[in-house]
C-alpha cells in the first residue's frame, strides 16, 4: 500500500510543475501579443527609387566623402515660403523650418575626378549661409589630355576610394532648389549636418560642386517612413 505521506508530495510537486508551465504559457502569449501590437504600431514604409540631381564633394578624417543631393515625388515638400520669409524664421528660430529629406546608407566608391571648389566668405544673406567661390580643386593634373587621373606605376587609371551618401528631397522643392543659391546651399548645410547626426561624423564645411557628374557611384533604393518630426525630417 502506498504511502500517505510520500503520495501528497508527489502530488504537491505536480501541481507546482503545473502552475510552472501554465505561468510560462502566459508569459509566451504575452509576448507574442506585444510583438504583434509592435507591428501593427510600426510606421509604415515606402520604398523610393531617388532622381539624381547634382553632387558635392568634401572629406571627413577617413578621407573624401561625397554627398549625392537627389530628389523624389514620394518625399513631402517643406513648407512653401519666401526667402525673406525663410531668412526670418531663421534669424528667429532655427528649428523652425523643416525640409523633410532621406539620408542613405554610405557606399564605398572610386574617386578618379577633379571638380572646381567652393570657398566659403561673409554672404549677402547672412551668418546661415555664406557666399560661395568656385576655384579648381589643387588635385594633380591628368598625365595626358583625356586622362580621369594621374597616373601610376601600378595601374594608370586607378581612382582613390571614397564614400558617398544619397540624400533626397522633394522633387517639387529640388526644382525650385536649382534657381536658388541661398536654397540650394541651405539644403547642403542641413543634409551635412544630417549625415554627422546620424553616422557620428565630422565632416568639412567646405566643399566642391561636381561640375560634369550629378551623382557619385550608384543611387539605391530607399525606404521613408510615414511619419517624421525632427528639424531635419529624416525619413531613411
């Protein structure tokens, strides 16, 4: 005949075995409805192929950084003011006007190009943003009319690495962007800044304007976000 005693700790052990799975079950259904919620809560994204517009070239401290500015119907345009307007909110609040752009990932390129410079001096538009000078970048010259870069022992053509970002903005907002220095600059400005926040960067204040290629490497594929709220508006 069993024993009493030793049957009620038996006993006892398995309802403690079930109370252990049944509280294990409902943790797994919790989970699994939090992570369900959290996809039904996620912004939703579009992906968009960016126009190419033009291309700037500056350098970081791992070397030269280029920055294709690129435009797309699918990204929301800024507000529609004035340059007056916009050098007012400026002067008053700096956070104040938005341009919603997308900052890509970086891409490893090869740089075999000269391109004139961009010296910075004291604007007409004030301290936001400065006047702006072309001169020819002090690169070595061609070994020969035609060549893309000097030559070397190792490979005659060979080009210098670099990285490169697509930014884009509204094609709407680009386009009146090209008959505008004090835009076009400002947009520059921003989209450095943007690309320092988000990649930990530091790069150069000057820079070039690419004067015969509107984009550095190859322009991919990017995802934007429904919603979006910084100054910068980042939707990549």
């Amino acid at each position: 005949m069993a024993n009493p005693k030793l049957l009620g700790m038996g006993l006892s052990e398995a309802e403690a075995i079930g109370a252990d799975s049944a509280r294990f079950e409902e943790l797994l259904l919790q989970a699994s409805k939090e992570l369900q919620q959290a996809q039904t809560t996620r912004p939703e994204s579009t992906q968009i192929q960016p126009q190419p517009g033009f291309c700037i070239k500056t350098n970081s401290s791992e070397g030269k950084v280029f920055i294709n500015i690129c435009h797309s119907p699918s990204i929301p345009p800024p507000a529609d003011v004035t340059e007056e307007e916009l050098l007012q909110m400026l002067e008053e609040d700096q956070a104040g006007f938005r341009i919603p752009m997308s900052l890509g990932e970086p891409h490893a390129e090869l740089d075999a190009s000269q391109c004139p410079q961009r010296t910075q001096e004291s604007g007409p538009l004030g301290p936001f943003f400065p006047r702006t000078q072309e001169s020819w970048a002090q690169d070595p010259p061609p070994s020969a009319p035609g060549d893309l870069a000097p030559r070397s022992d190792s490979f005659p053509y060979e080009g210098q690495g670099c990285t490169a970002y697509d930014v884009a903005v509204n094609s709407d907002f680009y386009r009146r962007m090209q008959n505008s220095d004090f835009l076009r600059e400002l947009v520059i400005t921003i989209a450095r800044e943007g690309l320092e926040d988000k990649y930990n960067l530091q790069l150069n204040p000057e820079w070039r304007m690419m004067k015969n290629r509107p984009f550095m490497g190859s322009i991919s594929q990017q995802n934007i976000r429904s919603e979006q709220r910084p100054r910068i508006q980042e939707l990549g």
